[in-house]
C-alpha cells in the first residue's frame, strides 16, 4: 500500500511566505505532508526545476451571469472553469446577480441551477445586491452569509444595479452586524451620465469615448463616498477593479487613517490604455469595460500600488463576450454608441500568465508577493483560508507547478474560454503554468486539459476575519 496518493518532489515551494524546497504529500485530495524523502506514492511528480505555488483565486469573474438587456455572456461554468484550469486556477468565484425587485435567495438558487455539474474546478459565489429590501436585508441576507455566502457587491454606478447613499449604508450596517465582506464598484453616475450626454450631443459616440465618459474623476469621487460612508459604519470593504492613481490615493489615505479598506485591480490596468478602444472601426469595443484603462502614468501608479501593499488582490474581472456576436459586443450593431457597448473583456486564463511575467520576471513584485495577490489574500479576504490559497498539511492539495523560463505567445486560438478573442492577442510572456492539481487531481499539463467535468465542488465560505470591524462605531 502506497503511504501517499500523490508525491510531488524536488520543486521550489513558494508561498506567501517563504521558499523552500521539500516534497509535498497528497492524500484524499489533501496535503498531508511536507519534507524530504517521503516516501512512496501512488503517482509521483518530479518538479525539478519548477515552482510550486498555490493554486490561483480568481476571486472577481463573472460567468453566465444573467443580462436584463439582451446581452449573453460567452462562457458559462464549463468553458470558464476549462479556461482558469489552464491558466493555473484552481478556485474561482463568480456572481450570483439580483435584479431588482427579485429575491436574493432566488438569484442564488438559480445561479446553483446554472453551475451544478459543470466545473472543472472549485468554485464559490458572491452576490450582487441590487434592491435592498426590509426582506433582503433582515432576512435573506443574514441567512445567506450564515449559509456560506459571506461576500457581496455593490454598485454605485449603472442604473439598473447602482444603490443610493442611504441604500449603501443600510447594506453596511447589515454586513458589520452579520460578518459580511462588501465589495464596491465606485464609480459616479452622475458624472459618467453627464459626460456621456456632452459627449453624445457632439456625436462623439465611438468606442474610444466610453474611456472619456468614465472619467477617473468619477472614479475617485465615488471611491471617496464610499470609503467615508464605510468609516461612519465603521465596517471594512473592498474596493474593486480599480484603474488609477486617483482612486489609489483615495484608497492609501484611508489605509493611513487605519481604516480597513482593501483594494483590488486587475490585468487590463496593467497593460492596456485607453488607446486600445481608440482602434479602426468598432474594433476598440474589444477593450471596453469600466472603469476604463488609463494611460501610461496610471499603469505605472497601479504597478507601484501593487508592489506596496495598497492593493491585496488581484483578479480578471473575466466578463466574456464575443466580439462578432449579435449577443456580444455588437448587441446593437457595429455603430452603436459607446453606451451599448456591453462592458468587460476576458482574462480568466491569462491572469497569472501576465501577473507573473510582467511582475515577477521583470522584478516589479517578487514571487511570494505574486502569491499572496493571486491567492493567499483572496482566500483570507472571502473566506476560504487556509483550505485554500496555501501549501500547509491539511490544505487541499491545489497546486501550480510553474517554468519560469517558459516563453509564450498570447493566441487566442490556444485559450480554452468561449470567446472569439483575447485583448492581449501577441503578447509575449515568460513562466508558464506546466500542470495544475485541483485537491490532488491534474486538471491541466501543459496547457491542455486534463481533468473532469463536473469534479469541481461549490465552496461555502466563512466569515472572513478581514470584514471584522474595528469596533469604534456604536449603536449599529
């Protein structure tokens, strides 16, 4: 009888932590020893000269997320999962999104509907709270989070999803009370409505406007209100997909008072600018989402905020949809005004790829940084640590074996998501994730998969110790 199921020897462990080399052991889908010379196993990995690393979170994506305007996005579970899998990504979490009007819990019960059997890899669920009712927020809500649905967004922009000052703050009232984590997406839209109407009376209605319309001032504004609203509650939040040093200046001062606020970005700030949505015909609607990138100078103060600690996660914000598509992009044709276009591009597979290329190899962050961006801090943040996001005896065994001397070339038709393109088409990286274990099974080699559809589990996650309040306000 073999002691392990699977061994892993000779790799560089490499965690939020620490670098060390020793052998890892797996049973039952868990890692149940570390050291040198374990032993005998069922199957044994020789990881010599690679690096392993936890398995990545991808802890802001959306996958077959229902529209209310026609829209359909490209991947559901299976496609989304067989694609983070690929792409050294062993747990995601998506959204079950609330229309206004609608029970949370039945937006919950149908995205369950919607992922049962599909993924290939594990997987949680934040909400997105639309319309906070007396009944969401003293029932739904509280039994939710007692349920394992610890995390949830909010919008202050979009009008079908934004929330009002007062709306805001009873939802952070309710998340300080019940342990929940409240994720923000800040931006003001009031301003951006504003904009867009100077901007469409002038007919400037192309792609490259929606970057002009979503100005990085209404960005900083409403990261303001919300970090000020968060403080008169007295309760932690994080704010989400952020673009630019304005918001990040927002973020830092609030981390200087002592304030919890965490900060999240994501790849296209990194490497796209607002002149990619500036391309010939309706091609520049590939790189719409919001907020927009930048420029430049904001790529650089999103690098730098990385390296300093202002920023804990870093996460796609996969929104798949295709391009030639009359579902897609081109939901109202190829002349449509900015203000049609559907928002987000896709980056499920090649989040790690481009973090650890442009990040580690080019020494902007180190390897134990990359780690705790990509999957200690996600875990801790929504719950899930340390059963996932680490290498430590009772984790589950997910895991990336990484060549940091790998070289490839971004094509879309090697991705494995459903979409019909990639914005970081021909880019080339180096470090590669050569196989990825999800609770000890091999769900990809090499780039291809390997695993089971369906193997992937639903997560319940627990009250994160990052929602906890300072305990300064009262009466709430």
């Amino acid at each position: 009888m073999h002691k392990f199921d699977t061994l892993i020897r000779n790799g560089l462990i490499i965690t939020a932590a620490d670098r060390y080399s020793a052998d890892i052991g797996i049973r039952d889908g868990r890692i149940v020893a570390l050291g040198q010379e374990l032993g005998e196993a069922e199957e044994v990995i020789d990881a010599e000269g690679l690096w392993v690393m936890p398995g990545g979170i991808d802890a802001h994506c959306h996958l077959d997320q229902p529209l209310g305007d026609g829209a359909v996005m490209a991947d559901d579970f299976d496609s989304g999962t067989r694609s983070a899998a690929c792409g050294g990504t062993t747990t995601v979490i998506p959204f079950a999104a609330q229309f206004k009007g609608q029970s949370l819990r039945t937006a919950v019960e149908d995205y369950h509907r919607r992922s049962e059997g599909k993924a290939w890899i594990d997987y949680a669920f934040h909400m997105i709270v639309t319309d906070p009712s007396e009944k969401v927020l003293k029932q739904e809500l509280p039994a939710l989070i007692e349920e394992g649905y610890s995390s949830f967004k909010i919008y202050l922009t979009y009008d079908d999803l934004k929330l009002n000052d007062r709306e805001v703050l009873n939802v952070l009232a309710m998340a300080r009370r019940e342990g929940g984590m409240v994720m923000v997406h800040a931006e003001n839209a009031d301003c951006i409505a504003y904009l867009t109407e100077l901007l469409e009376e002038q007919g400037k209605t192309a792609p490259r406007f929606h970057a002009e319309a979503h100005s990085s001032i209404a960005e900083r504004e409403a990261t303001h209100r919300a970090i000020s609203l968060a403080e008169l509650i007295d309760v932690p939040l994080l704010i989400v997909h952020v673009s630019g040093p304005e918001a990040i200046e927002q973020i830092r001062w609030a981390q200087g008072r002592g304030l919890r606020v965490y900060g999240e970005t994501c790849p296209q700030y990194l490497m796209l600018t607002a002149d990619d949505l500036d391309q010939q015909g309706f091609e520049g609607a590939k790189c719409v989402c919001s907020p927009p990138p930048r420029d430049p100078a904001a790529q650089q103060a999103v690098w730098q905020a990385l390296e300093n600690g202002v920023f804990q996660v870093f996460s796609s914000d996969h929104a798949p949809f295709r391009y030639d598509d009359p579902k897609g992009k081109k939901l109202h044709g190829d002349e449509a005004s900015f203000t049609h276009i559907p928002n987000g591009i896709p980056g499920l597979e090649t989040r790690l790829t481009i973090l650890f290329s442009e990040g580690v190899i080019k020494q902007r962050i180190d390897a134990t940084r990359f780690v705790a961006l990509t999957a200690t801090n996600p875990a801790k943040i929504y719950g899930l640590y340390p059963r996932k996001g680490t290498i430590a005896i009772g984790s589950d065994a997910d895991l990336t074996l990484w060549d940091p001397q790998a070289r490839t070339t971004v094509t879309n038709s090697e991705l494995h998501h459903a979409v019909d393109y990639t914005p970081y088409e021909g880019l080339e990286l180096m470090g590669k994730p050569m196989m990825t274990l999800c609770r000890g099974l091999v769900v990809s080699r090499d780039g291809e998969l390997t695993g089971e559809v369906g193997y992937g589990r639903f997560l319940k996650c627990d009250r994160p110790q990052p929602a906890r309040p300072r305990g300064m306000a009262k009466g709430f």
